[in-house]
C-alpha cells in the first residue's frame, strides 16, 4: 500500500497507509479511499476532491468552513484537511471518519436482499438523528438540500451521521426567514421522541410545513426499500 501525509493542523501532518481497495467516486469530480493511520492504528475515509481551476478550490474549501460550523454526533465531522498540488491541478484532502456500517441505503438494500424492512421502531430512531442533525444544520441557518438515504451514515451505534456538506449545504436564510416555519421543522425531532416514549399528545403526525419531499423520500425509502 501506498503512504501518505495528510495535513492536520498548522505545522503538524498526519502519516497514512492507503489501503489497496477500489476507489469509490463521489458526485463525478471526487474520490473516497480508505486509509490508516500510521501513528494511531485508526481507519479514516480520505476523500479527495479533483480542483480543475481556483472555483473548484474555493467549493472545496467551502466544504472544509462548512464542516468546522459543525461539532454533533448527527453530522459527520472533519478530521484533518489540505490541498495538494497535482502538477497544474489540485487536490483538496478530507480526511473523515470511516464508518464500517456504511450508509443508511446499503443497510436497506442489505434487508431488501433478505427479504425482511427495517422494524418501526428502529426507523424512528433514525429519523429522530436525523432531525437532530437537521436542527443543529438550520440553527447555524443553513439547510441541506439533498437528504437521502446514500448521504446518510450509520456509526457503530446504528445512530445517523448526516454527510455530504459540498453539494448538500446552502446558505439557507431566505428559505428560513419565517420563523414560524423554522420552529414548526424544529418540533420534528419534539414529536418523534414523544411517540418513540408513547407519551400522551404525541401521537399526531409531523407536521407537513413546509414541504420537505426530501424527507418524505427518506421516511419512503426507509421503510418500503426502495429508492
């Protein structure tokens, strides 16, 4: 395998062993390897960004500021970032968790293939990190625009880890002006607990303003296996 030094933090680099394993794209223009730490033994997900000219670096830093406005266990965090120079091109590293279970879609698929859905009680879970994921995102007054299962990780815990801050994450202000609707989104989590504990006044259904057919998707895909 191939080594590799990862930037981490002004003046300190991260040594890395490159696994030989395929490597996966990620929206047409960025890679996913998976890699070691030399220092610490650990597993992480290096994902590098192929930057053509000085707009594709600037999203790419977009993503690295989106990541550091974010610290919840929902959303996947950023371990250690750089650009690399290719000759005249650039690489922007991520280094990011490497979590084992994959994503939320190739946990359904995994079902679908046995013939069995996920149980309801454990759907509610997810969903209830999700919405927790969403309202720390919409609280820093932004809104993810691409909530589906294959950008939605599952931890060691089966808890969900919101992924995909490049193209998923736009400034949301207009979208969230009305404060109305933003608390309205903000009960979803409120009344996803309460019917998980079976408290009295909750069992009514999550509110539908304002129109979120991504999440509506997610709640399809999760519990009918398809996509």
């Amino acid at each position: 395998c191939a080594h590799l030094l990862c930037c981490c933090g002004e003046g300190a680099w991260l040594s890395l062993a490159c696994h030989p394993l395929p490597q996966q794209p990620v929206l047409g223009f960025s890679y996913v390897d998976l890699v070691e730490g030399l220092q610490d033994g650990r597993f992480y997900a290096l994902k590098r960004i192929l930057c053509h000219d000085k707009e594709d670096r600037r999203e790419a830093l977009h993503e690295v500021e989106m990541h550091g406005l974010f610290e919840h266990p929902n959303i996947l965090r950023l371990e250690a970032h750089c650009m690399v120079e290719k000759g005249p091109k650039h690489e922007a590293w991520l280094l990011l968790p490497f979590l084992r279970r994959g994503t939320l879609w190739s946990e359904v698929e995994a079902l679908r293939d046995k013939g069995t859905f996920l149980p309801e009680e454990r759907i509610v879970l997810i969903l209830l990190g999700i919405c927790r994921g969403l309202e720390a995102i919409h609280a820093k007054g932004y809104a993810h625009r691409d909530l589906k299962p294959t950008n939605v990780l599952l931890d060691d815990e089966e808890q969900p880890v919101l992924m995909d801050l490049l193209a998923s994450l736009r400034h949301g202000a207009s979208t969230m002006a009305n404060r109305g609707r933003g608390q309205r989104w903000g009960c979803c989590s409120q009344v996803l607990e309460g019917q998980r504990q079976g408290l009295p006044g909750w069992g009514g259904a999550i509110p539908a303003r304002p129109r979120a057919p991504s999440r509506t998707a997610l709640c399809y895909s999760t519990s009918s296996r398809k996509g």
